[in-house]
C-alpha cells in the first residue's frame, strides 16, 4: 500500500501528541526529531527533510499551537499543510492547447513503464471525450511498437506507426501531421529509453521536442527507485526542460521518498501516478489529497470519484429504493459486488475512508478467493432462492454448497450474514424516518 510505513510512523507520533493537554516546545522538538528520522527512512531527499523540518518547528513553537485549546491537532495541521506545500498545493492538470491537436511527449529510462502508461494516460483522455492518438517512436526495444498497438486495442485508440527502420523524429512529425488530418485531439508520443541517461538518447529527444514542439513533456518514472526517481528528474529537466511527471508503481511504494521530493528538487509538478496493473490505474496527483492519506485523514473526494465512475446512477437509484422497500436481494448484492471490484483493492478503499489508519490496514489482505466464493454460492442458486432466500432448506443447501464447491458451514455463515446486513439496513431506514420527522437530519448514504 502506498506510504504504509511512513503514514504508520507519522501517525503513532502524532497519537502521542493528541493525549498532551499542552506542548511544551521540549515535546515539539522530540517530535519533529521522530518526524525527520521516518522521512529520512522513507528515502525523501535530505535538503527537502532539512527544509520541511524547519518550516513546521516555526509555525509548531509559535502561539498558534501554544495557546491552542488542542496543540497536537494544531500540530497535525501544520504538518499537513506543510506536505501538502511540499508536494505542490493543489493539481496541475495538463497543458490542454488552445489551437489542436494537444501534443504529449512522454521521455524517460527503460523500463519505467512509459508504453503501458502512454495507454493509460490516453484512456484518461478519452474519457474526458478527447480523441488522443498514440504515436510509436520507440524503435530500438525488440516490440516496442507492438506493445504500443496491444495497449492501444485495450483501451480503443488509433496508434500511428512507420516500422522500426525510420528516424524517430521523422515519426513524431508524420504522427502530428495524421492527428490534424484524422482530426485527433490529443497526440502521445511514446519514446524509446536507455539503461541510463546518455547523448545520443537527449539529442533524439531533443529533436523530437523541437520538431512537436509538445504542450506537455512528461517524465515517467518508478516510484519504487526512490532517490534514484529524483535523481533521474532533475537531470531530465536540466537537460530537457520537463513540464511534469508521471510516477508509477506509487501503490507498490511504502516509503514515498520519491513522492515527496520530486516537486521541491525539480520545481516541476506530479501530474498522474501510477496505482496498479490496470489499463486504467492512473490518477491525476492532488497533494492536498495525497498529504491526508498519509496522515490518515481519508481521502473523501477521490473515494466518491472512483465510486462514480464504477457505480451506475441509475442502478444506484433502484438499488436505494430496494433498500428502502427492505426487497433487497442476493442478486443486488451480487451486482454491489461487482461495483465494489471495479472501485479498486478494497485495501485501497478502505485507506480513503477517514479514521482508517495504516495500523488498522496493516496486514488486511482481502482475499478474492473469498469473494469468489460468495459470488458462486449466489450464482448456484435459483432466480427465486435468490430473491427469497429463506425458502432455502437443507436439501437445497447442499444442493448450492455442492454446486458452489463450499460447505454446507460456510453457506449458513454467508446466509446469516446477509440476513444481518439486510438487518442493519433496515434500522438505518427507520431512524431516517424518525429523524426526518423531528426534522433533524438525513443519514447521509439516503441523501
């Protein structure tokens, strides 16, 4: 999970902080010591921590906290307005042109995963109802250019290609000009990379960019490389001049040293990252989001976001007024599964609820194998056994067991857990009524 043990570390400090009635500047010093040892541990540049430190210790042992009714809640702000500037105050989106087509450069080294996420990232557009087109310029890597072409099928956009014995330059210039006679919004140029940073590889760079002139170049990076991902941006925009980063594999990164860095040694924002396999696990990056998380405060708004974009409104619709109508059945639950799958690994879920902490998530690994369980002992049932699951006898639950390769036990356990959740709904949906008749309030999941 992304940031697990720096978020863990963060938040047993600041536990200790919120039991103190009062701070003493002796206490904000211990806990600044405790907060720089978990970013230096966490891989974030030594300059950044030094800064980071100083900001919060002026802000932390001025009257603001020491007069404050609750100084370590004060505290915590500070702090999560100060990652919040360290990664950059708020989003910045991409450099959308006035005059079409939007022209994308992604660069970086080998193995960055520029390709995979040359089809996210234009799968994100093409959401928005832009019509990106995906341009093949990498013809050094054995399949280069077919991995661009699997990966545009995916997701449904066009990929312009010459073959590998044309000069790269000369393909991103023939790719523009077939975006502004296909009427293409958006080009993405996909480079080649190297090992490591060499000549010849910034002067093809450099002649793509002069030849493109791209609204945005994008530097895509592995988060998991730490202060190496630093390193690698830094040289990049010396050389190039980026506009921004993409950094991947951020949901393998427990640390988040790479993170937290890239904005303040390269001036140059996080665009997207990277948060799994899935053509579209890409995510524009928001600080202010991103600093919450780590300080287990939820993160509310892209935790409605990723639920918009996988639930149906019209099915969520129906699915209230089942609730409210108490005929919610195995099938709507079978159906809420599918949603839930769709949102992201619940773990993920789970840490944009605020009050989770990482101690709480630690360790949770929910296991698919059981959710594919319950979606066969659902689909081994009849239509009507489904709507009425209380007609189900032991003749036919050995029928379903059977059919589903469960246990009779593990059946009855499933049943009497949706016999509690429709229960719990059920309670909800009278105290919203008796609520809405002493007009006081709306539970807000009926709203």
């Amino acid at each position: 999970m992304m940031f697990e043990s720096l978020a863990e570390k963060l938040q047993d400090i600041f536990s200790g902080l919120k039991g103190k009635g009062k701070l003493s500047e002796k206490d904000v010093e211990l806990a600044l010591r405790e907060i720089r040892m978990a970013l230096l541990e966490a891989d974030v540049n030594y300059k950044v921590v030094k800064d980071f430190v100083k900001s919060i210790k002026e802000r932390a042992i001025g009257n603001e906290v020491m007069e404050s009714l609750t100084p370590g809640q004060m505290v915590i702000k500070i702090v999560n307005d100060e990652l919040t500037n360290l990664m950059g105050e708020k989003e910045v989106k991409l450099n959308i042109s006035s005059s079409p087509p939007t022209v994308i450069l992604l660069c970086g080294l080998q193995g960055a995963g520029k390709t995979t996420h040359a089809g996210k990232l234009a799968l994100h557009l093409k959401k928005q109802n832009k019509r990106p087109l995906l341009v093949a310029c990498d013809v050094y890597r054995p399949a280069a250019i077919k991995q661009l072409e699997v990966v545009g099928s995916q997701v449904g956009v066009p990929v312009f290609s010459m073959g590998d014995k044309i000069n790269p330059v000369d393909i991103a210039k023939a790719g523009l000009a077939e975006a502004k006679k296909q009427s293409n919004d958006v080009v993405i140029i996909d480079t080649a990379g190297r090992l490591h940073i060499d000549n010849e590889l910034m002067d093809e760079l450099l002649g793509i960019k002069e030849a493109t002139n791209p609204d945005d170049i994008l530097l895509v990076v592995d988060a998991m490389t730490g202060q190496d991902a630093v390193n690698l941006a830094e040289t990049f925009n010396n050389q190039l001049e980026i506009s921004g980063v993409i950094l991947t594999k951020l949901d393998g990164d427990a640390r988040g040293g790479a993170a937290l860095s890239i904005r303040q040694v390269t001036s140059k924002p996080i665009k997207f990252i990277g948060v799994g396999e899935k053509l579209d696990n890409i995510e524009p990056f928001y600080p202010d989001r991103m600093a919450s998380r780590i300080l287990g405060m939820g993160d509310v708004l892209t935790l409605i976001e990723k639920a918009q974009s996988a639930i149906d409104e019209k099915n969520a619709k129906e699915l209230e007024e089942k609730i409210r109508s108490q005929s919610y059945s195995l099938n709507d639950y079978l159906q809420q599964l599918d949603q839930m799958r769709n949102m992201g690994p619940l773990e993920d879920i789970l840490a944009m609820v605020p009050g989770f902490n990482s101690k709480q998530l630690k360790g949770l690994n929910i296991d698919e194998k059981d959710l594919k369980r319950i979606e066969a002992m659902i689909q081994s049932m009849t239509m009507e056994e489904r709507e009425k699951p209380e007609i189900i006898d032991n003749s036919r639950k050995k029928r379903i067991a059977d059919g589903s390769g469960v246990t009779t036990v593990d059946l009855n356990r499933f049943l009497r857990q949706f016999k509690e959740t429709k229960k719990m709904m059920k309670r909800f949906t009278s105290m919203e009524k008796s609520m809405k008749k002493r007009g006081k309030f709306n539970l807000p999941f009926f709203k």
